[in-house]
C-alpha cells in the first residue's frame, strides 16, 4: 500500500470518528513543500501540503453544512502535523 492511500485511509477513519460518516474524500492530492536554505543558497525540501475534496454526503450545500472547512483543516492539521488544504465538492 502506498504513503497516499495510507495518509488517506487516517484521514477517512479520523473523520468518521470526529465528524460522524457525513464526509466523504473526493480525491487527494499530496505535494512536497520547499524552503530557502540561505547557507547553500538554493531551494531545499521542507514538508508537504495535502490538498483534499471533500464531499458532503447529506447533500446539504458547504454553507448549510454542520462543519466548515475552518474545523476540518484545524483539525487535520492537529492530526498530521502538516498543512491541509480542504476543499468542499
């Protein structure tokens, strides 16, 4: 099993267990972050972003939904330790 589907399986669990099964993961998308290392003075790896779409599976609207994406990316943030970017679909 790769690292993505791996990463997406928590995400999944961890959402079901905070959030109840309303949410579902439309597509994952993981890219490596970089930094300016001024020492060497070129561009270094530093962390990655994990951009995800989620779907409201109640059919309600983003802005009628009991979660906004503010509690969900805080959330998964806490949990991974690295930034998330949430997209409702």
């Amino acid at each position: 099993m790769d690292k993505i589907t791996r990463i997406k399986r928590l995400v999944e669990s961890s959402l079901n267990t905070s959030f109840g099964d309303e949410l579902s993961i439309n597509e994952v998308v993981i890219l490596p972050t970089q930094k300016f290392d001024e020492k060497v003075n070129e561009w270094v790896p530093d962390s990655h972003t994990i951009f995800l779409s989620i779907k409201n599976k109640s059919g309600c609207p983003d802005y009628e939904s009991k979660f906004t994406i503010n509690e969900i990316t805080n959330f998964l943030e806490g949990l991974l330790g690295i930034e998330c970017c949430i997209d409702f679909s």
